[in-house]
C-alpha cells in the first residue's frame, strides 16, 4: 500500500498511530480522484474529493482539540504537510463555523445569486424557504445534505 504522501523529514512520535487512517483516506482519495465522470456534471465529480478532504481535516482537528491524542508536534506536523487543511481548521475554530464542510461553503461568489451554500443556512429558515428556492450549484453535494 502507498505511504502517504509526506517530505523527508521523519514525522514526529505518534505518527504510527494516525498513519493508517490517514493512509486509508489517502487510499480512497485516489480512487475518487481515478473514478470516471462521465456522465456527471463538473461539480458533481468533485462532491467525493471534497468529502474526503474534508474527513482528513476533520479526523486530525478532532484527534487534536476535541480528545487531545495526539502532540501539537504532530498536529503542526500534518498541518505543515498538508495532510490537514489548515485554512478550513482554523475555520472550524471560529463560533458558528464548527460545522463547516469546506471553504467553499462560505465563498459567495461561487454561487448563481451571491448567496452561501445550503449548509450554512440555520435548519429553521431551510424549511420556511423551501428547497424549490435555492439556488447553489452544488446544491446536492453531499457533504452538505448529510
């Protein structure tokens, strides 16, 4: 099985304990990255890649801030290696972003009318609005519905 990509330097201790998870992702990155499109339309190709960065990211800040298992060596470690998102974690960290599913999310101008994308709508207002009435186009990405 490929390592996960990483520099020369020799990872900090605790990186055994991580590495086949991180490893495992790495592994169904590539295969999201491999799966054919046709047939779907560009953002749709996409919606895996997104998730799986996104459980990546997720499963390091958790490791770190939420059970404290691993070091902040190896948090900065990933962070530097780019194994973790570093932008979307220090999203995360912010009140109100602590279910963010990617930085996407929060860029209006990658929307038709300027708006933010379906998961950063409070549940209470998503059903007075109605589905008929938004207007992302990644609307059904997945990462945001579940």
């Amino acid at each position: 099985m490929p390592k996960v990509r990483r520099s020369k330097k020799s990872p900090p201790e605790g990186w055994e304990l991580i590495e086949p998870t991180l490893e495992e992702l790495e592994q169904k990155m590539r295969e999201a990255e491999t799966e054919p499109h046709e047939g779907k339309r560009k953002v749709e190709a996409l919606w895996p890649i997104f998730k799986i960065h996104h459980q990546k990211s997720r499963y390091i800040y958790d490791l770190f801030y939420r059970r404290k298992a691993i070091s902040r060596e190896l948090y900065e470690f990933c962070l530097r290696e780019n194994i973790a998102d570093k932008n979307l974690i220090a999203k995360w960290k912010k009140q109100g972003y602590e279910n963010l599913c990617c930085l996407r999310c929060i860029q209006s101008r990658d929307t038709n009318f300027g708006t933010n994308c379906i998961c950063r709508v409070p549940k209470g207002k998503l059903e007075e609005i109605g589905k008929t009435k938004l207007t992302q186009v990644s609307i059904t990405r997945q990462s945001c519905i579940a």
